[in-house]
C-alpha cells in the first residue's frame, strides 16, 4: 500500500474509534507532515484522499475538519433521522389526515371493489385517474393534458423515468448548483454526469443555460426550491423558456412541492413543448401513501411510458384508485389546504425563534435556509445539533461537484410537532448564539 494511503487508513480508523469526532479540526498540513515525519506533498495526498472517501471537509483559509457524517449515494433525505427531532427529513402528516382519507378508502374496501383494484395497470393508469389528476395538478391557470399524464410509484421514480427518458448513460444533466440529493443518487446509478448550474436570488440564471451547453437536459425547482426555498418569478420563468428554445432544450421541473403556492404556474406553462413536470402525493398526503405524477410534453410520452415500464416504476393499481377517490370527493384538497395553513404557522415559528439570523425562505415553505454565523461551520453546527438531539441538513448534501459549500443548514420543519418544532429552534438559536468552542458532549 502506497505510504499516503496507509496513513489515511491510520486517520479514517481513529474517525471510526471516535478518537477523531465530527467537527474536530487536523493539524495544518506542515504540522501534520512534520508530526509524521513525511513530505509536504505526501501530507497533502492524505488530506485529499480523506476528503475523496467523504471523511473530512476542508474550507479556504479555516482548514480540514472531520465531516459530521459518512455520506452515502444518497447523501440525505434518503431515511429518517434517529434524532430526537427530525429537522432533516420533511414528513408533512397533519393529525387529522387519517381519518380524512379512511372515509374515502371504505368504498374501495368492498370485495367488488377490490377485486378490480388488485389489477396491474399500466403507466398511463386509468382515464378516470387522468382527468382526476389533471384537474387536481392544474395551478396558477395551468393545466396538464390528461392524454400526457403518466404514474409511478412516487415522485422519485417518476424523476428517474424522466431523466432514463432523456439522458442517456454517459451524458449531462444540468441542475441547479444547489440541488435535491436524491438527483444526485439517481443520477449516479444511470451513468448521467451532473453539471451544477448558478444561480442568483431568482433562481437558476439563463446565461448560466447557455454557458454550460451542450446538455441532453436541465433539472430545477422554480418553486419553493429545495433547499434554497425561494421562488423563482415569473420573469426568470419567461427568459428560460426563451432559453430552452433557442439550446432545443428539454427541462425537468420538479413541483414537488408547488401545492404550497398553487397560485403560481409553473415553468411548463411558459415551455409546454420543452417541459416534463415531476409531482407525488408524498408531500400532498403523505410518504407511505404516495403516487408519482408524469406530465410529458407533446411526442415524448411513449418515450417516458417506456422508462416507466422498463425500470418497473409504474404505479400500483390500489394507490391509483385510491388517489383517485381522495383527487375527486375533496379529501385531497382538504389536507392540502391545511398543510398549506400548517407550513404559514411553522415559518411564523422561523421568524420568531430565529430573529437576527441570516434565514432564506418563503413564508408557504415547508424548510428554509439558514446562512450560519461565524465562526460556526456547517458541519460542526450539524454535529454539535445531533449532540443535542436535533437533526438537521449541512449544506453539502445539496451542493454539486467539489466545489466549496455554503456556510448553512437547511431546516426542514414538517415532521415534529408544533411544540417540538419551537423547542428545537430555540435551542439551535441559542447554539449558533455560542461558540463552537462553547459546545461538546451532552
């Protein structure tokens, strides 16, 4: 084994031990080298394969630090969190949602009734189904065409059918420089390389587009971006479409969470032709109740059925007929209504708990973005939160590429209790209020 490599083994094994604890600072290089007794240049190609294996994170001018966690393919969002509280993972479950939606399933519980929902079905689901999604997706004064509109088992598959449609193995994808990790983890098992993409405080920027040309595809949220939480207007919206025109290019947008702010349209009412929109019941309803939506523009919705079929992303039969009765008797509104109400009254919580921060995001959110101060790292903010029982996101998770991560944490606020939520707020308050220095073991 290489001596570098040996020694990295040494350091990633003390990490391992808890000799070397989330957010602990290494030596500096020369310092590190000397201690060692090794050249400069081999104390750098240690620090380089520890950051490589996702051990260590460094920052210009701060130094290296031992990364909060292990990163995986899925860096975050995949699982919920082990802590006390949740701020990591968005659950957005009201109490009064199970008995919304168990009226609307009694009908459908019937063994007449259940014997035709425990029928396959395929990616284009039932007529019924189509008009009732159609109606329910439509917003700001846009509608899907209920002949484009496919299903998949949530929102997840549904964006990897579309990418599978799009990008083949060994070609580029375009996302925002700040994006969903779950893009990430699917990107990577298609063989699609990741372009990160800038943006300003409008969103993903036209002439960032034109720059990073050619790409089979580009991947955003203009609404309620995650983890950014910000809007993108409906001038950024106008000047893409322009763009995707002029590059022949196909976007995928992502309104995942455009429930939230059903009074804007979205990107594919600019660029009909050019846009697939990606949307579930997760965020709707609930996660284990999920159904993914699929609007294809016009000539590629064989192509996205296909995708759908082949990699066994379709829709269940039950959750299509079940979706359909709550799109169709009010429950699905109803609950969307609520959480719409719900996400206004934990922001208000942001607002209150975290007054003279440096807090991004739109008041019909449910997660915002919170720039840290110093001398606060991200990282070493995550870890000193889990210490304290609380979980939330580093930065890093949603950057793309090796470029340096902003200082911040994304709050995602769903999950716990109205109760919890301010608790843990306060308590991260009066974190960031201290010093790293100030923290350890609790």
């Amino acid at each position: 084994m290489d001596d570098y490599r040996a020694i990295a083994e040494e350091v990633a094994a003390d990490i391992a031990a808890g000799r070397l604890r989330p957010g602990d600072r290494l030596p500096p290089l020369r310092r590190f080298a000397r201690d060692r007794r090794i050249a400069s240049s081999t104390a750098a190609r240690v620090y380089r394969e520890l950051g490589r294996r996702g051990l260590t994170v460094g920052e210009v001018g701060r130094g290296t630090f031992v990364r909060a966690a292990t990163p995986t393919a899925e860096p975050a969002l995949a699982e919920p969190a082990e802590a006390a509280v949740d701020l990591e993972v968005n659950f957005p479950v009201l109490p009064e949602q199970p008995a919304l939606l168990a009226r609307s399933l009694e009908p459908l519980l019937r063994p007449d009734a259940l014997a035709g929902a425990l029928r396959p079905v395929g990616a284009a689901g039932t007529a019924a189904a189509r008009q009732a999604a159609a109606a329910h997706l439509a917003r700001g004064g846009w509608a899907p065409d209920p002949g484009r509109l496919l299903f998949a088992g949530n929102g997840r598959q549904a964006l990897a059918a579309a990418l599978a449609a799009l990008v083949p193995a060994g070609e580029r994808l375009g996302v925002e420089a700040l994006t969903y990790p779950v893009v990430k983890g699917i990107a990577a098992r298609l063989g699609i390389t990741l372009v990160p993409l800038a943006m300003d405080d409008d969103g993903l920027t036209p002439g960032a587009l034109r720059a990073a040309a050619p790409l089979r595809a580009v991947y955003l949220q203009p609404t309620l971006h995650n983890p950014l939480g910000h809007t993108m207007p409906d001038a950024r919206r106008a000047e893409l479409a322009e763009v995707l025109a002029e590059l022949d290019l196909y976007a995928i947008e992502d309104a995942i969470y455009g429930f939230l702010r059903d009074d804007l349209p979205p990107l594919a009412a600019r660029a009909p032709e050019r846009t697939f929109v990606i949307d579930s019941l997760s965020k709707r309803l609930a996660p284990g109740l999920s159904l993914g939506f699929l609007t294809a523009p016009a000539g590629r919705t064989q192509d996205a059925a296909a995708a759908l079929r082949s990699g066994t992303w379709t829709a269940s039969r039950f959750a299509l007929e079940a979706a359909t009765r709550w799109l169709t008797d009010g429950t699905a509104a109803a609950v969307e209504e609520a959480k719409r109400s719900d996400a206004a009254a934990r922001q208000r919580l942001v607002a209150e708990r975290l007054a003279g921060f440096r807090v991004r995001a739109d008041p019909h959110a449910y997660h915002c973005w919170w720039e840290l101060p110093e001398p606060w790292r991200a990282d070493t903010f995550v870890a000193a939160a889990a210490r304290r029982g609380i979980a939330v996101t580093p930065a890093g998770a949603f950057a793309v590429g090796t470029g340096h991560a902003p200082n911040a944490v994304r709050l995602a606020l769903a999950s716990p209790s109205h109760g919890a939520l301010a608790e843990a707020l306060g308590v991260l308050g009066e974190l960031a209020h201290g010093s790293p220095e100030d923290t350890g073991p609790e």
